[in-house]
C-alpha cells in the first residue's frame, strides 16, 4: 500500500507538472521526433531510449553542452533519485545513492563506472573528467548482469569522441569568481584511411570559497588544481576489425579534510549553546595550523579490440591503472590528551610543543564552544583553566594525520556477441580483475616543525607516530556472464542476463612492531589483543537479471524488471572489534560506556533485490515524453562506514546493517513548448527503512543513510536564433534536495565518551549529563539554482553563467561520531559566476 501511495502521489505530481506545462527530465530529452531518438547501450545493445525496459537517465551532447556538465557531480544533481557525496575528504572520496543505496567510504562503490565498453574499477575515477563526453547515461537498479562488479545501484556509462574521417577540433575555457578557471581542448585527426587519433586535455584551478584564517586568511582550504590528458587511436584493419586504444594520465592537487566539528551534547547546552549545534546552523571557520594537503596521480590504458563474424561479434578489452593518493591533515584527537604527557619521547624533546602552542594562542577565538584556555588539559578535567580545541585546531595538540591509498588494477573481459536479425539476440562472456592495495592512516605528534609524509615515522623525528593502522589488500575476481532477449514481434520483448561472481580477497598488515612513544601502548592498537595476521575470504553471488517490456505502440512502453545486485565484503583493521569493545561497551572501567555498538574485523557482502516497473510514452505528436516508474529493493548487510574518535586516536570501518528496505517512485517530464524552447521536470520519493541492524540494534526504523527523502529537478533549456548564423542560449536549473540523515543514528540520544568522564572528572557529574542526542545532525532541504546565458554560432560561443545564484549555504555531508558526542560536517559549494568562450571546427 505505501508503494502505490508513492506511485499515486508521484503521477498527481506529473499531471500537475504536465499541465503547467512546466516540465521535462533531460533523461528523455533530445530525441523528440523519430528521426533525432537518442539511441543508448543500457542494456549492452544499441536501441532507442523510449523502448529500454528500465528507468535511464540520459545527457546527450547537446545537453552536455548547455549544462556545462563534465562529471559525475554534475551529473547526479541533474537526474532524480540521484545524489553524490564527492571530495569532502579528498578527491577519490565519492559516493553516489542511487535510490537508497549508498557507496560506503573505504568498501567498494556500488556504482560501476563504464567508459566506451570498459569497466573502471578504481573508485577513484568515479568523479574524475573522462576524455571529450558525447553521452551520459546513468542507469538506476541492479546492472551487474550486464554491466559487471559494484554495479548494485547502477551504473554510469560514458561515451567519448570517437576520431573521425575529417579533421576537427575544439577549445573553450571559463573564468569565475575564487579565481576559478576551467580549460579544455581537443583534436580529431584521420590517420590514413584506416586510422584516427583524438588526443584531449583540461585544467582546473580554484582558490575555494574558505580560507585559513590563522594562516593569514591562506587559499588552504578547498583550493585545488588539477589536470588530465587523454589519447584514443582507433584502427580499423579491413571491415571486420578495429581496435580501440586509450591511455590517459591526470592529477589532482589540493586541500583535504576541510571539516568543522559540531558537538550534541544537549545538557552542556546550559553552559553554552553550541554543544547542541544544528549542523544547518553551523558558522563554519577554519584555523588549522599546518597546511591540508590532498595529492592524486592516476594513469590507466586500455586496448578493446571489436572482431564481426557473420552473425556474432567479439568485443575484447584489457584495463591497466595505476592511482596513487595521500592526504595530510590536523588530527582529531586534541581533547583526548593523546598528545599533552609529562614524558618525552625518546631523544625528542620538542614534541610536547603542545603546551608552548596553546599558551600561545589562549583566547584565540575557536569555533564555539571550543576555548583554548591557559593549559591544554581538556575542560572536564579543568574546568578553571582548561582547553576545548575540538578537532583540527590553531595549535599542535591534535597532532598530524596522513593518509596513503594507493591501487593498481589490471582487468580483463572478453564476450562475444550475436548480431542476426532474428528474434533471439544473446551474449556471453568472462571476466577477470585484479586488485593490488594498500592503505593506510598515520596519527603522529606535532612539534611544529612541518609534515614527513611517511606511514611511520621514529620517535625522534618531527611527526613521532602514535597509531598506525596498514594494510595491503589482494583481490581476485572472476566472473562468467551470459543475456537471452527474446522479441517474437514488435509489442513484447523480453530479457534474462545472468552473471556469477567470485571474489577471492585477502588481507596483510603492514604495521611494525613499535610502541606509541605518547602512551606506551602498541602503535596499533589492536596489537593489543594478539597478533596482526594474515587474513582471507572468498565472497560469491549470483545476479540474475529479467525484463519484460509490452508496446502497444511505438509512443507507449509498459515495462518490469527484477536483479539481484552484489558487493563483496572485506576486511576492517585487524582488531577492530576488539578495540571497540574495549572503549565503547564495557561498561565497568572507569571512563568507558556501554555502547551497544558492534564492530566486525570482517564485513559481509551486500546483496539487494530489485523490482522496478513503470511507463515511458509520449503525447501530443511527440512534444510531450514521460516516464512513471516505481520500485522496491530490500538490501541485505547494506556497508556503512563508521567514524570512531577517542583516546586512542580515530578509527575508520565498515559495518553491515542487516536488512534495508528501500520503496520509491519518480517521474520525468520533457515539454516541447515552442520550437527552440524546452521545459523540463522530476521528481523522486524515497522511503526507506532499516528492518534489521545487529551492529546498532536501536537504529530500527531508521532511514537509510545517505539517502534524501526526496529530490526535484526543474527548469528550461532555449535555443532561439537571432539570424541565420547566430543564437541566443539559455539554460536553467533548480535543484532541490530533500533531508538526508548521514548516518543510522537519527532521533535517538546515546551515551558518549563525555558520559564515561564526566563522573571520574573533578565536576563528578552523572552519566547522563555526557549523553549525545542526534536528532541536529540531519541535514535540511536545500535548492540550488543555477544558469546559463550566452550566444553561438556554429563555430563560436559565449555564455555567461551563475551556480548557485543566490549562495545557498548547505552542509555537503555530516559525518556524526557516535561515541564521540558529534559530527564532522563539509559545507557545500558556494556562489560561482563566470563567463565562458569557446570555438570549434
């Protein structure tokens, strides 16, 4: 029943948009008439996107072009039901929900990356510019049938520019406000009769909407810069043959972290209010006292080679890729006196800087309620004189965090497709991947005296290391996949696609045998509880795909399908579970809590199941196209990423929450209104729940994280000439993003650090005066608008352009630390206005 309110509510919504006639979804967009049909590969076979049995958001080149779209960010904000989290915390940092399934932060994706025929594996490509886009198609559901691993969400599939028998080529580039500039360039060459090369390279920089006001007001907080190049050369040998070769390298430089704390401690509020801050409320200010730095360098090549016999073809491809990523940052753990003792560690005798630095800046005005007070000793132990720095601080308390994820990937598949004219079409194939990671977060000591960027570093060095946790992952993947489509005439289709993963994964630390020179404990902790070992698994699932499809018409698709989607599961830090116990539900030691939170070493896979079925029709000879769909999934062991902060330093996991279950409707309206004038809408409700979760069995009846209630996309695109060679352009967007809770933890108060300290502090408060409430950390509906405006011809353009026109001031994402008694929020991009100019011929 509450599904087909979500459907009833959802059509209500088109009739209304439809009458306006205010609306239109860029998924259905360009192809209007017959003759223009947008043709896709949602289903690895070449067909109109009106007749695809499956919801599929489309950009075509055209709208490409209008929106200025170039990535997966821009991407997800102009389809429903769709949302990203994207360099909050460094640039590979990306999660895409896709109608209630999220990618975990340190887990695998669950949205494949598909560029011309080839999976990406590296989750740090999903947001990265991919050579000169022709098509954007992003697919909703279970796609790991079809398109191969983490695809449980869906997929995003890319088109590039193909060289061809003429020379062209292009080049634009823009200037913003924050000195924000953005360059691209390409050129398409012949090589012979046979041959052809496209070769394309961009340029970002920016100076980022926040600075560091303790480092003078420095560009040290979003700015980043970055570049790629991108090469393809296609050869044809004879008419059977071509082979497509890529190579590509790219790098990214920038800040990382650019997090503010908000504490829900709604008792402390009496003494001062911001201890139950509403993340939407939040002023945010930063004043680290070390640059934050975020470095990425990645290169991939790839060879596909495309073989037709008389009725089949052979697609073969191979994948090489290589990315490198570090980040440094302040620590978090200034108020757990991690770095604040009356020892010295051997042969440094500078690393308790901490005090000098905090008499030196007593006063300086941190965000509330944080106080750096005469001596560095947190405030429940002194409530005289004592400092509440809150993490990333003006002084050297928190310490240095760095953090390395470096991945090589080689992957290969080969399938051979039918290619008849008969009823029946077919594809099978292989697949093979693998994986060589390792990663890795440092905490160590400040002494003032900048950064060594190593995973460990002695005692008497100028970032002492105090906890390190490392590790070198191997994963093996193998996979066989086969798809039947049936169409015995023109009015039923139908489809089944299978795939059969293997995931053989294994795990190796890499931290040394050394003692935290700060507390004589192990450097890592979990060697506190036995031997870091070896560690491996082997992970395996089905994924049965079925599309069913009826066309009375060529204007009407009534549609079904139903997949399983699959993600691997894989290994926390060795000693994870144990670490948590220790610390968060004992219960009996003094300054420890009963939790009730529950922490594997090893995470299981996550398996969904997902039903769609909908509508897709046109109306008043083809100006009017829409699309009704409504779907459930139930997610089994959905992977969540867990953030824990203590005196032990951080501690970053996956978990499993048991069973999710996820219903949803979305419509999509494209109006023709007048030739060169478009009008567009959509709009997705989503309404998810958590049925099970043994990790934190008090979470049942939450949302599922990461997920908006809802999301709307309006707006117009215009083309209208002034003469025969010369038009004006405009496009506007309003997207609104409805509140999105980042965590299981929602309406509920829970036990913090603060509640096993208070009683043995020298204010010998009652427990409960420590406890958290978050029902502050979700965040609240926000609507960003954005527009374009400017005047072409056929070689030149011109446009001036505004994102976020009215400066909507929004959080990007809350990471709430349970335990902790907070939330580590990003704010989201500010007001942008530029100009750009390009030619092309």
């Amino acid at each position: 029943m509450r599904i087909t309110r979500l459907l009833l509510s959802a059509s209500a919504v088109g009739l209304v948009l439809g009458a306006t006639p205010a609306l239109a979804q860029d998924s259905a967009a360009e192809g209007i008439n017959e003759e223009e049909a947008i043709i896709v590969t949602a289903r690895r076979q070449n067909e109109r996107l009106q007749d695809v049995p499956a919801s599929v958001a489309v950009l075509s080149a055209a709208m490409l072009e209008s929106t200025g779209a170039k990535n997966a960010d821009d991407f997800a904000q102009l389809t429903p039901g769709v949302t990203i989290v994207t360099g909050t915390a460094e640039a590979g940092d990306t999660q895409i929900n896709i109608r209630g399934i999220n990618g975990a932060r340190d887990a695998e994706s669950s949205v494949a990356l598909v560029v011309d025929g080839i999976l990406k594996t590296n989750t740090a490509q999903l947001n990265q510019v991919q050579g000169t886009l022709r098509q954007v198609e992003i697919l909703k559901g279970p796609q790991g049938a079809l398109y191969g691993r983490n695809a449980a969400a869906g997929a995003i599939v890319l088109q590039t520019l193909k060289p061809k028998d003429v020379l062209e080529g292009g080049v634009k580039a823009s200037y913003a406000s924050e000195n924000t500039v953005d360059a691209s360039a390409y050129i398409s060459t012949p090589l012979g009769e046979n041959a052809g090369l496209v070769v394309s390279g961009s340029f970002q920089h920016s100076d980022g909407f926040f600075r560091n006001i303790f480092l003078g007001n420095s560009k040290t907080v979003d700015d980043k810069e970055s570049f790629n190049v991108d090469g393809r050369l296609i050869v044809r040998t004879g008419d059977a043959t071509e082979f497509d070769v890529k190579l590509r390298y790219a790098e990214f430089h920038g800040a990382s972290l650019p997090f503010n704390a908000s504490f829900h401690l709604p008792n402390f509020a009496a003494v001062n209010p911001k201890f139950y801050e509403d993340v939407n409320a939040h002023d945010f200010r930063f004043y680290n006292n070390i640059r934050a730095t975020n470095d990425q360098k990645s290169f991939d090549g790839s060879i596909k080679v495309e073989h037709s016999f008389e009725t089949t073809k052979l697609v073969a491809w191979a994948l090489f890729s290589d990315i490198k990523q570090n980040l440094v940052a302040d620590g978090t753990s200034a108020d757990f006196a991690r770095y604040i003792s009356a020892a010295q560690p051997a042969g440094q005798a500078t690393v308790n800087s901490c005090f000098a630095t905090t008499a030196a800046n007593t006063g300086y005005p941190v965000n509330q309620p944080g106080a750096i007070g005469a001596i560095p000793v947190p405030f429940i132990f002194a409530p005289a004189n004592g400092s509440t720095f809150g993490p990333y601080s003006n002084t050297t308390c928190d310490g240095i965090q760095y953090q390395l994820r470096n991945q090589q990937d080689i992957s290969a598949e080969v399938r051979l497709v039918s290619t008849g004219d008969g009823p029946v079409s077919w594809q099978v194939g292989t697949y093979f991947l693998s994986i060589d990671r390792t990663t890795g977060v440092s905490l160590g000591g400040d002494t003032g005296a900048g950064v060594i960027k190593n995973l460990y570093n002695a005692p008497n060095t100028a970032n002492p290391t105090s906890l390190l946790l490392a590790d070198n992952f191997d994963t093996k993947v193998y996979a066989a996949f086969g798809s039947l489509d049936y169409k015995p005439n023109d009015q039923f289709k139908a489809g089944l696609a299978m795939r059969y993963d293997i995931e053989d994964r294994s795990s190796n630390s890499l931290v040394p045998t050394a003692t935290d020179p700060f507390t004589g404990g192990p450097i890592n902790p979990g060697q506190a509880f036995g031997p870091l070992t070896p560690k491996s698994a082997s992970f395996k699932q089905l994924q049965p795909k079925i599309t069913l499809s009826y066309t009375p018409t060529s204007e009407l698709n009534i549609y079904a399908n139903w997949g399983i989607g699959f993600k691997s599961g894989g290994f926390n830090n060795q000693g994870s579970s144990a670490l948590i116990n220790a610390n968060f539900n004992n219960g009996v030691t003094p300054g420890t809590i009963n939790a009730n939170v529950r922490i594997d070493d090893q995470y299981r896979k996550e398996k969904s199941s997902a039903f769609e079925a909908g509508i897709k029709g046109t109306l008043f000879d083809n100006r009017v196209t829409y699309d009704i769909a409504g779907y459930y999934t139930r997610i089994s062991d959905m992977q969540f990423f867990e953030f824990f902060v203590g005196g032990f330093g951080l501690l970053r996991v996956v978990s499993n929450i048991d069973t999710v279950d996820v219903k949803g409707a979305e419509i999509n309206m494209t109006a023709k209104v007048v030739d060169g004038l478009k009008l567009f809408g959509s709009f997705n409700v989503t309404d998810s729940e958590i049925k099970k979760n043994a990790s934190r069995t008090y979470t049942v009846g939450n949302k599922s994280p990461y997920t908006a209630d809802w999301t709307l996309n309006v707006g117009a695109d215009i083309k209208v000439p002034v003469n025969d060679g010369l038009r004006i352009t405009g496009r506007a967007d309003y997207r609104l993003t409805g509140p999105t809770w980042f965590h299981t933890v929602q309406d509920q108060e829970r036990p913090s650090i603060f509640s096993g300290l208070l009683p043995i502090s020298a204010l010998a408060l009652p427990a409960v005066v420590g406890n958290a409430r978050y029902d502050v950390a979700q965040r609240d509906t926000f609507g960003v608008f954005s527009a374009r405006l400017g005047l072409e011809t056929d070689k030149y353009h011109i446009v001036a352009f505004a994102e976020n026109l009215f400066n909507k001031k929004y959080i990007a994402e809350a990471i709430p630390a349970i335990e902790f008694g907070g939330s580590f929020i990003s704010p989201g991009a500010r007001r942008l206005i530029g100009v750009e100019a390009g030619m092309k011929f």
